[in-house]
C-alpha cells in the first residue's frame, strides 16, 4: 500500500516484504531494508515504479496497488502517480501500419512503412517491445498522417542476448548491418537512417553512429546506458568510455536524447548533453519527472521523431 502526497510517497509494506526496490534504488542494486513504513521524497508530477523484495530476495508486487507497470519484462512493478503528473501520451493514427515478420538465421526483424515511398528508414533496437509496448510504428504513422515527418521505414530488430550484443560487440554489429542489407534487398533504398534505442539499446545506437559517421547521421537515445566499457560488465559503475570516443569524434550525429530524473543514467545522460553542447552538435536533450522505464521512454517518441524528422 501507498499515502501519496504532493513531494512523498510512504511505502508501507505488506507481510513478507523485507526491503523496498524501483527506479529510486536502481531496482535490486540498492534495496531498501524495511522495518516499518518508509516515506521517500520525489519531484513534482512524478510516476514511479516499484516493487518489494521477501526473505530469499525475490521481487513481488504490492498486494494492495493494482496498477501494473507497462512493462514488457518484468510483471512485479506496481505504478504510483504524484500530483501533478501529466503523461505526454503519443499520437494515435487514423489506420495502424502492417508489419512484417522476416528472420535471418536466428535473428528476428520486424518492419513497417508508415506510407508510400518512405524517405528515412528507422532501426530499432529491442524491436518486439518498441513494436507491442511502444508502438512506434504507430506513432510515425501518426505524425506522418499529420504532416509532421515524412513517411518512414521502420525495421524493429529483436536481440538475442541484448546484455552481450548491445555492449560494443562487433559480431552483432555485423549481422545488423547485414539485417540492413537483407532489408533493402527486400524493400529498397533505405534512404535517411535514424538509429533508434533504450537503454543498452540506445547505448549501442550510439556506438553504431560513432563508428559509422557517413551511414547513421541521426540517432534517438532514450536513457542510453552511457555507464559502459568494453568487456565491462557492470552497467552501473562501469567508466562512460563512449563519452571519450564522442569527444574526439570528428563527425557527430544529430541526436535526440532523454532520460529520467529517477534513474542512475541521469548523471551521465547530462554528461553527454554537456559534451554534445560543448562540441556545438546538433541535439536536443530532455528530463522526465521518471524513471528507466516505458513510461518515460513512450513520451520521448513524437518530439524525438519530430526532432530528427520534422525539418524533412
């Protein structure tokens, strides 16, 4: 159960519970013990996730919150909504998009095409959760219906292991680019490409712009999990080697980045928006009164593709 006030939340926790996790913890990294109720302090207008841990430390739901987190992989976080909260609910369009399933090997891929012609070609990781969770294609569509963006290309591209392949792994890094080409083979030119990621996602969406300048001139980085090196493992105290590499980049991408003020991404996401306003590149940087989660990221959609596709 929750007592939800202008700036607190109080946690007051169900029998079996014995620590409090969410965004606020960095979920399991930081459990907070309990012993009683607990009252946390957030901003104004904030959506928070969270869940409590037992005794064997395995997650469970708050028996006594019945709204569930939009979540594609975990079923244990609860949602709570401080006053205030304004949820910036994407675009619906008039007539949803059809989708395609293609494999390649292993390797699943989705795509969609927004309308005739498409002018860019949007790449995008964790493909099966921005595709059912995010309905992204939904969303080009919409702006595309309203005259906002061009039509687009959208190629939704599921990982397998996303731990190992979205942490700089040049072996994925070859079967995407040859998802790229198996998909203009099949569908055309694949005009102006937006790389698109959350997360680890938007991590190696950003690795791909830096390595490949000239290819992928545009990218949407949704709380990109910039606390990573290679052959690090830890994604919460890893080194921010990617900053070093966008230092000394001599082309730069146009980027889109956000991130939430409840996640431990938020110190570094400033970082790169500081690097990236240093260097003069074109970007636009936002915060959310959230966390790592799909609330945060659904919002970010529109101005994203707006940002990156509307000058088209």
């Amino acid at each position: 159960m929750v007592r939800v006030s202008r700036r607190t939340v109080t946690f007051l926790p169900p029998p079996g519970a014995q620590a409090l996790i969410g965004d606020f913890t960095d979920w399991e990294k930081n459990p907070l013990p309990l012993s009683g109720p607990v009252t946390l302090e957030f901003p104004e207008g904030a959506y928070v996730e969270y869940a409590f841990l037992d005794a064997r430390g395995d997650p469970f739901p708050d028996p006594d919150n019945p709204e569930r987190a939009d979540n594609p992989w975990w079923t244990y976080p609860r949602a709570v909504r401080l006053p205030g909260h304004r949820f910036e609910a994407p675009p619906e369009p008039r007539e949803e998009p059809k989708v395609a399933r293609h494999r390649l090997g292993e390797r699943r891929y989705y795509v969609a095409e927004t309308g005739a012609s498409p002018k860019a070609t949007l790449v995008v990781q964790d493909g099966v959760a921005f595709y059912r969770t995010a309905g992204l294609h939904k969303v080009a569509r919409a702006l595309e219906e309203a005259g906002e963006i061009p039509p687009v290309r959208l190629v939704f591209v599921e990982p397998i292991d996303r731990n190992q392949e979205y942490r700089f792994s040049e072996r994925y890094e070859e079967e995407f680019h040859r998802v790229l080409a198996e998909v203009e083979g099949f569908y055309g030119s694949l005009g102006d490409l937006v790389l698109v990621g959350a997360s680890l996602g938007g991590l190696f969406s950003l690795w791909q712009a830096w390595r490949h300048p000239d290819r992928f001139p545009k990218v949407l980085a949704l709380s990109p999990a910039l606390k990573a090196h290679p052959g690090g493992t830890d994604a919460y105290r890893d080194r921010e080697w990617l900053l070093g590499q966008y230092a000394n980049a001599q082309v730069l991408p146009r980027i889109y980045l956000e991130v939430g003020l409840l996640e431990w991404l938020l110190a570094p996401a400033r970082r790169f928006a500081a690097l990236l306003a240093d260097r003069k590149v074109s970007h636009a940087y936002r915060e959310r009164a959230s966390g790592h989660n799909w609330v945060t990221w659904k919002q970010g959609l529109a101005p994203g593709l707006r940002y990156l596709l509307g000058e088209a």
